[in-house]
C-alpha cells in the first residue's frame, strides 16, 4: 500500500508539473501576443499623427501661397521669414503620450542634382556649379563627372573621371548606371567610389528634383550660393545670407545689385525668388516610440499641394535648420 500511495504521489505531482508547465507556456505566449498588438497599435498611433503633421505642413504651405501673392497681382516670393520656415512648436498628444513636431524644409534651396543632365546633354553651368559646391565641402572625389555619366543614357565616360557601366560592372555586386535623372537622394550612395562621410556632407546641400527647377536664393544656403560662381567668395556669400535676413530678396534683379555680387556673372544659371518643391519632417514621439515621417511636396500655382514621395527611412538624428538656411 505505502508503495502505491508512493507513486500515486509521484504521478500526482508530475502531473501538476506539468500543468503549471504549460499554464506557463499559455501566460507567456498571451503577454507576448498582448505586447505585440500594443505595439501594432501605438505604430499605427503614430503613423497617423504623423500623417496629421504632413497634413499641417500642407496647409501652411497652401496658407502662404493665399498671403504671398496669389490673387494679388504680386509674384510669390518665399523666404525663411514666412511661417511656413519658423520653427513651429511641438503639439502634445491627448493624455500626455508625447508630442508631434514639424518642420518644413525648401528643396529648391538646394543644389539641385538632376540639373546636370537636360535634354541628354550635360549642362556645362550646373556641372561647374556642382564642382564648386564640391569645392567648398572640401570633397575632392570626381563625383560631377561620374553623377553626369549616372544620369545620362549614353555609355560616353565624361572624361578621365568619368564612369559608365564598365566600371560598374566590375564591382562586387556589379550593377549598371541609372540612364536615368534621380528620383531619390539616397541613389548617391551607389555612385562609383561614394564614401558615406562624402554623401552625409553633402546630403544636407542638394535635392533631387525636376531638371529645370531654379535655385531659391531667398533659401539657399551661404554654401549653396558660394558655389553660383568661381568669384563668390563663402564670406561674400555670408553677406548675402546677411542681407536677405533684414529684406528678403523680391526678385533676381534686387539679387544681382547686391554689392557682393559686384563684377560677377551667371552665365547659365537658373536662379529664382520662390518655390515649388518641399520637404516635411514629421517627428512623432509617441511613449517610448519615435517615427520621422520625411514627405517631399509640391505646391502648385492654383494652391493645391500633392504628396510625392514619403521615406520613413530616415537616420536616427535628422539635420536640424537654423534661420540663415543652413542645415
């Protein structure tokens, strides 16, 4: 009897091992079921948050367009004064969760990549530019020549430093060059010999956009402007930064009377007061998650502002502007 009592014991206690075993298999499996869905909702929170923010970046955007000329008669004109350029302060989201900050970014205040290529034929004005914006990063790579060779369709190397699909071709993995203009800033990194400090320097100073799309000198960068000719020196194009931040500039005329530009010429170049293409950051913050939506817009000339292109895949620590421009 004591031994059946023994083992009717044992199996008892086996038994409830491995009930509480599995009981907790079941617990552990639901707290991670509960956990993953809490984190499928509070993406999908922020998701929408951010997508509040673009939605807000669109109506400042369309808001300064109302104030700044159309239907008056007056060209627009944009500029790092308008409200659409301040800082804009961060919301806070129902119950404390976090905040939603967004900020609004001119592209055509940057040197714009697909400029070197128009009609096939490489554009002698921008190249020079682009060398010279190269110049003063201190970037000393050929990458004019080879982004020449990236864009256009032919399989003409641009002289010594240039690279077509030979050269592509012989790396590990080979690809081949676009033959095509640049839909997105990140194709830079593809470029023969691109070293990433190279494309993190130079990112914060060039767009992607439209080919004939004019360079904003109301939002253009002292950098930026240094590079329109050989004789803008960074200090006199400092002056101009300095200038416009009292009286923006109203036209291309009012640019060219500027003393600092005295005795300079710009042969070719595409130069304007106002702008089409935008970039919206929206920084969501929501408890421990944070998401940068980066939404490139279009505004056009009726008011209406389109969503191009939305890239969540942006770097932890994203450019922060200042007034002059800068990034």
């Amino acid at each position: 009897m004591r031994g059946q009592r023994g083992v009717a014991l044992i199996t008892v206690l086996l038994v409830v091992a491995i009930v509480t075993v599995i009981c907790a298999g079941m617990i552990a499996r639901q707290q991670l079921s509960i956990r993953g869905t809490g984190n499928q909702l509070q993406a999908r929170q922020a998701w929408h948050f951010a997508l509040g923010g673009e939605a807000l970046a669109q109506t400042l955007l369309r808001r300064d367009l109302q104030l700044s000329g159309q239907g008056t008669g007056q060209p627009a004109v944009d500029h790092l004064l308008e409200a659409w350029a301040l800082p804009q302060p961060a919301y806070d989201l129902d119950e404390g969760q976090g905040q939603v900050q967004v900020r609004i970014e001119d592209l055509a205040g940057r040197f714009n990549l697909n400029s070197l290529v128009q009609e096939q034929q490489p554009n002698a004005a921008a190249l020079a530019q682009f060398r010279r914006l190269l110049l003063r990063l201190q970037i000393t790579e050929p990458y004019a020549e080879r982004l020449v060779d990236w864009i256009d369709s032919d399989q003409q190397p641009s002289g010594e430093f240039g690279a077509e699909d030979n050269a592509y071709l012989l790396l590990d993995p080979p690809y081949r060059t676009a033959g095509r203009r640049l839909e997105d800033l990140s194709e830079l990194r593809l470029l023969l010999g691109m070293r990433d400090e190279d494309f993190q320097r130079l990112a914060p100073y060039v767009s992607v956009l439209p080919a004939d799309t004019p360079l904003n000198i109301n939002t253009a960068s002292a950098v930026v402007l240094s590079s329109l000719a050989d004789s803008l020196s960074p200090s006199a194009a400092e002056s101009l930064v300095k200038a416009r931040q009292a009286t923006p500039f109203r036209d291309t005329a009012t640019f060219m009377a500027q003393p600092a530009l005295s005795g300079v010429q710009l042969q070719g170049t595409n130069i304007a007061v106002a702008s089409q293409f935008f970039q919206a950051i929206s920084e969501v913050r929501l408890a421990d998650r944070r998401l940068a939506l980066v939404s490139r817009l279009r505004r056009e000339e009726n008011g209406d502002v389109r969503v191009l292109q939305r890239n969540l895949g942006q770097p932890p620590r994203l450019p922060r502007p200042t007034n002059d421009g800068e990034r």
